[in-house]
C-alpha cells in the first residue's frame, strides 16, 4: 500500500460525520486466556469519545500533509526514521492482539448483548483490562484502533489516597476505581492490514520485541551462511538491543547486499574511506572484535554507506527513499 491509500482511507473514514461511530471493547486477561468485551457506554459519553477519535485520525492524516517527507514503510524495512507509519508485513509471526483486532473488525455489534460479551462489574475487573480495541467509522467504512491499557491509567482506591471530585460546592469522595481512557492510536488496521503509528510503543511492547529477535536471530543465521565473518558470537551476545536487534532484521529481510558475491562486498570495505579502517579483513573474512566493527558491519549490509556522484563524497545514511 502506498501512502496515499492510506492518507486517502482515514479521509474516508471520517469525511462524514453523521455516519461515523465508535464501539469500545476491553481486552481482558480470564483464566481461559485475553477475550474481548464490549464496554457499555452512555450515549453521550460515547459523543464525546466519537469527537476524539475522529480528531485523531485526522491528526493522522494531518501529520502526511504537514510533512512531505513522513513516510509509509513496511515493518521488515525499518529504518531509524521516527516520522513514518510502519505496515505490519511478518506475516509468519502477529502479536496476539491482532487476532482480537479482527474479532471487532468482523463481529457485528448485536453479538455484544450476551452478559458473556459484555463487560460485567460483577464479573470483570477494571485492572484485568489489558489494552482497549476501538471499532471507528461506519458499518460500510470502518477502521479499528488498538491502545494499550498503561498502569497509570487505572487510579485504584486505597487506604491513604483520596480521589475528590465536585459535589455541588464542595468536593466528594470518588468511591470506585477509575479507568483512564484516551484517543490516542498505537495500532490501526483495516483490510486485514495492520499499521503501526505509535513508534514507542513498537519498541516497548513484549510481544513486538520477541518477533524483531527471532527475525534477527534468523537473519543472524543467514548471515553465517554468507561466509563473509569470521564469528558471529559478538552479535549473537547483542539481540537483547532492540535498536541492534532492528538493523539485524532489515538487514536479511530487504537489503540487497546478501545477494552480491562476497568479493564485491570485501573489494568494496577495501577500498572505502572509513570503513577500510574499522572493518579488519583476514583470510577473506571480516573480523567483527568491537561493538564499532558490529555496527558498521549491519550499515553495510543495510547499504547505509552511499557515494554522491554530484559531491565526490561518501555519505552514512539510515533513510533511503528509493528514485522511481
């Protein structure tokens, strides 16, 4: 999908607004595993919940038009760019909430009136709420949102802390836990596409993190096959580096390096300015002793290290737009 599919899709969803809608539905740990619940939510609460989905979606959409070079990316291609959306394309692997992404996208509101899909006080629990899933748009025309559920989003009662709020002219007691909601979007998906627009969130998440190390540890695999290391320990002993981890997966997952002759690529390190001095070469493999010979190593074979046919000048970069 191109980016302007996707800037073009959320205009769709939110162009009318007497059509649009949201459904909120919890995500609850039972002891039979995370389920979904729908919330029920006064009308009117649900009013002002609408407004603010709607304005971030199109904080989504203001973001592409407010900067030319914000980009839509897929996920095996990450690179460090901070101003992108990444679409989710590991299909192999999903992060288990996106199997209850599709169960809002799919489920028709009707299915949420039975006491066992609804969001029971007597059964349920505010700090059993994993994360919230928002079904927004209309019945033809729809998105669904996925937001974490933060600890600092539940304000639990306890003995020495007071919630007050106004009463008239004074201030009462609140006697309930409190549940902290907001609009913001870590996940959208829609078309069976997911799209990721909350970076920190990407790199935070458990289930996300476990995916990126696998996949770098399988291109970490690959890389031994090349034939082009003399170890790969020193790598191996830095998976648990998310950033480190990233580079690893782009690296097997979309660079077109690995797919040149290993005599190239060492003419190339031979021959380049800087990395002739940080990337030893003995017996025809490159000696990767230092975190600084690992790291140049994976820009080289993320093909960070470009030549300006304008300048003369080599150039390190993480950002590659291709000409078409």
């Amino acid at each position: 999908m191109k980016k302007e599919e996707f800037i073009k899709r959320l205009q769709g969803i939110i162009e009318h607004y007497e059509d649009f809608q949201v459904l909120i539905y919890f995500a609850i740990n039972t002891p039979e595993g995370v389920c979904l619940k729908k919330a029920d939510i006064k009308r009117d609460v649900l009013l002002d919940m609408k407004d603010g989905y709607m304005q971030s979606i199109q904080k989504e959409v203001n973001a592409f038009n407010e900067d030319n070079e914000r980009d839509l990316l897929n996920l095996s291609s990450q690179d460090e760019r901070m101003n992108v959306v990444y679409r989710y394309d590991l299909p192999e692997e999903e992060p288990p909430f996106f199997t209850l992404m599709r169960e809002a996208y799919s489920s028709h509101e009707v299915d949420y009136f039975t006491n066992s899909k609804m969001f029971n006080f007597d059964n349920d629990k505010l700090s059993d709420i994993v994360s919230f899933i928002i079904e927004a748009g209309s019945a033809d025309n729809k998105i669904v949102i996925y937001r974490n559920n933060y600890n600092i989003n539940l304000m639990r009662q306890s003995r020495g802390r007071y919630y007050i709020s106004k009463s008239g002219t004074q201030f009462d007691q609140v006697k309930e836990d409190i549940l902290r909601m907001d609009s913001q979007i870590d996940v959208l998906m829609f078309d069976n596409e997911f799209f990721i627009t909350n970076l920190s969130y990407l790199d935070n998440n458990k289930d996300f993190m476990s995916i990126i190390i696998k996949r770098a540890k399988d291109s970490l695999t690959s890389i031994s096959r090349l034939n082009i290391v003399d170890s790969i320990e020193g790598m191996q002993e830095r998976l648990s580096e998310i950033s480190f981890a990233r580079r690893l997966m782009r690296a097997m997952d979309s660079s077109p390096i690995t797919e040149m002759p290993v005599a190239d690529i060492l003419s190339f390190v031979k021959s380049h300015d800087v990395l002739k001095n940080i990337l030893k070469i003995e017996n025809d493999k490159i000696k990767l002793t230092s975190k600084k010979s690992q790291d140049s190593f994976i820009r080289l074979l993320n093909d960070d290290f470009l030549y300006s046919q304008l300048s003369k000048i080599n150039y390190e970069t993480k950002a590659k737009n291709r000409i078409r």
